[in-house]
C-alpha cells in the first residue's frame, strides 16, 4: 500500500496501552522512524483529561502513532481535528462507503478530538509527547481507539450509549487490519502538509462535519460551567468558535468540554 510516510508497524496481543509504550520509549530515547503500534487488547487505555478509554477483545480497533516533526508543537495546533478527518476518510476507503453516506448514516466530529455517530461517540483521540530537547525533533504520539461492535459492558461501565462501526457496515464485512491500514495512509497525509503548512489546510472540511455548529453549546472545565454560546466552528488554527453577548470568544483545545446545552 502507497503511503507518503513508511510507519514501522507492530502489532501485539495485548498492552496496557500503546500510547504509554511509544511515550516510555520517546522519553528514553528509543524512537528513530515513524512508528505504528497495534494492540489487540488494551488494558489500562486512556482518553483526554485522564479519563479511562474502555475497549473490550475483537470490539475496538486500538493503536497509537509516533511522529517526529521538524517543527516546534507552537506550529501544529488543530491537528488532532486534521486526524479526525483522516479517520473519517480511511474508515470511508476501508468499509467502501463514500464520505457523503457515511454523512447521511451521521457520523461526524466533535471538537476536539471525538468522532461520534448519531451523536453517539465512535471514535476518540489522544494526543501526547513534545521536545526533549530545543533542538530536537518534535515527537508526538497520538493514540486512537475506535469501536468496531457494540458492547453492553462498556455501556454499562460508563453509563451511557457507544457508537460502533457496526452500525454503519456488517461486521462480518468489517476487515479491521485494512481499516487500520486505510487509516495510516490517511493519517501519514496529514503529518506530511503539516510539516509545510498547518490546520489552515483543513479548516473548511473540519467545519462541514462539525456536528455541534450553530447549536447552544456549553463549555465546561473541571464539571463548570465557563461559557455558554452558539457553537460557530473552528478558525484557521483549530479553535472551538462560540458566539455570546459578548462576541465571538476562542476556546484553546485543553482540559475543557464541549456538550449541547440543555
């Protein structure tokens, strides 16, 4: 398979969780080449703001990347939004479903880092590392856990609905090696433009498959309630846009989240 960046794959039975593994061995030193890290079960995964990520054998597809930019992390705001879209368009090439239906089956983004269907959450996004040194590259590890079939003991768990690809395309017909493959290639794209230009590139695309726009939505930190608006897209580097009595009012992506007001 073509892709722009040659990842080194590995692929384990079972791990507490890749992106762990690929940040010990950056912190240590051990990384040189792109890198791709599978497993087929994660035990101790994690999510954005140290939450747990849940995944159960065969039920998710989990893996992390390691990436070295040649440019300072200043430089890459808005890339976990470009890499939502990359997931989108390799699960489109994977399960052979054109962006547009899997639109009409109504997957779509939700800042930062979520890719839900039916506003059910399919898919998230984690990403970790920086520069050890001011003259060393910028390795960024980014972890992805997406959920192949439905499992009522993570629902039960967390206490709310999951989304699955199996309510998009047969899980028999689900062929999650080439997914993974289909979403590497997607995701190499995405580190390549970054390291010549940044989230600009993809400001538009991002903005049609928000599925939070032009809604009352409410931003919240540590369960507090910080701003409340009408939800406007992200700007050129990848900031959550609310419009208030106020104005317009830039959310920085962190330790914030984003929810529909009631």
């Amino acid at each position: 398979m073509d892709m722009t960046i040659n990842w080194i794959l590995e692929r384990v039975e079972e791990s507490p969780s890749t992106n762990e593994d690929l940040m010990a061995r950056w912190r240590s030193g051990l990384l040189w080449e792109p890198l791709a890290r599978l497993a087929l079960k994660q035990t101790a995964g994690r999510g954005r703001m140290g939450r747990n990520w849940l995944s159960s054998p065969n039920k998710a597809l989990t893996f992390s990347i390691a990436y070295p930019f040649k440019k300072g992390i200043q430089d890459l705001s808005g890339l976990s939004l470009a890499c939502g879209l990359a997931v989108i368009k390799g699960i489109s090439t994977a399960t052979q479903i054109s962006v547009e239906e899997l639109r009409q089956k109504g997957l779509g983004l939700k800042w930062p880092n979520d890719i839900l269907v039916s506003h059910k959450k399919l898919a998230g996004m984690l990403i970790e590392g920086g520069q050890l040194k001011p003259n060393e590259a910028t390795w960024l590890i980014i972890g992805i856990g997406i959920n192949l079939s439905n499992s009522t003991t993570i629902e039960n768990e967390i206490g709310r609905a999951i989304a699955s690809l199996s309510e998009i395309v047969p899980e028999d017909s689900l062929n999650s090696d080439m997914l993974w493959l289909e979403i590497l290639k997607e995701l190499a794209i995405v580190m390549t433009n970054f390291e010549t230009a940044g989230f600009e590139k993809y400001q538009s695309e991002w903005n049609t498959w928000d599925l939070y726009q032009n809604k009352i939505c409410q931003i919240h930190q540590q369960d507090q309630l910080q701003l409340e608006g009408l939800e406007k897209g992200v700007d050129e580097t990848g900031c959550l846009l609310i419009e208030t009595s106020q104005g317009i009012q830039k959310i920085i992506s962190g330790d914030v989240s984003l929810r529909v007001a009631p």
